[in-house]
C-alpha cells in the first residue's frame, strides 16, 4: 500500500492532495525496486496491473519509469503519454460513472499515433468495477 490509502490512516490520506500522482507512485515504485534487488526476479518480465486508482497509477508509472516494466493493463492518465513505450492493454467500462471511458480513449488515440503497442477494450455494460467475468477472463488472458 502507498502512502494516501485507507491502511495507513488519516494523516496519510491528507498527505495526497498536491501529491498524487507523484507521491504514491515513488513509493509503488520504490517497492518494486525493493524486491527486484532483494527477490530473485527477472526484471526484465515486471508488468502491472491495476484498476481504479490501481489503473492510474500503473498508466503513471510507466510513464516516469518506462524502463522498469515490460506489460501493463489498466486506464488512463495523459501526462506522461510521450514517455510510455510499455506495451498497454487498455480495459474500459463504458457506463463507468467514476472514471468517462472517453479518458482512455484520448489516452489510447496518444499512444496510438505514437506508435507505442496498445490495444483497447471496450466493454458496453461495465462500470467502474469491470467485474464481469468476461472482463476479469480478458485481463488475466
């Protein structure tokens, strides 16, 4: 858990506003460096997962460290478009009320014409969660 989820608290969870997005991704980061010094892992293979804040953290982090992971399924933040070159499956939900798919598709359309290796899912009658089966068996094929 990175600083700013509910596990730590609510000084942690304050610590977020002006940070996200940099804070919470040092700290995923910062794990991840831990155990590829520590494990016995090729770090040549690290792919992330997420959804949710999940999802945009993962879209973040390939975006800051684009030489760390190899893989990524997720949604989207634009800012660090120009720098990703990790391959991405994008799985959105059109009736998610929390996260407009039309983001991910603007992100996907960036990434496209960048030429970086994406692909994009769109699910009719998801929400927020993408907790049909049908998705879940998407994302973990």
């Amino acid at each position: 858990n990175y600083r700013g989820s509910t596990g730590f608290g609510q000084d942690s969870i304050l610590s977020l506003p002006g940070n996200v997005g940099h804070q919470d991704v040092k700290d995923v980061q910062f794990a991840v460096e831990q155990v590829l010094q520590e494990e016995h892992f090729d770090a040549g293979r690290v792919a992330l997962m997420g959804g949710s804040h999940g999802g945009f953290l993962s879209c973040h982090l390939i975006g800051q460290y684009p030489e760390t992971y190899s893989a990524c399924v997720v949604k989207s933040p634009i800012k660090y478009a120009p720098q990703v070159k990790t391959p991405l499956l994008l799985m959105l939900g059109q009736e998610d009320r929390r996260v407009p798919f039309k983001q991910g598709m603007e992100y996907y359309r960036v990434l496209k014409a960048r030429n970086v290796p994406v692909r994009l899912l769109l699910y009719p009658k998801s929400t927020h969660a993408l907790s049909e089966v049908e998705v879940e068996s998407d994302s973990f094929m």
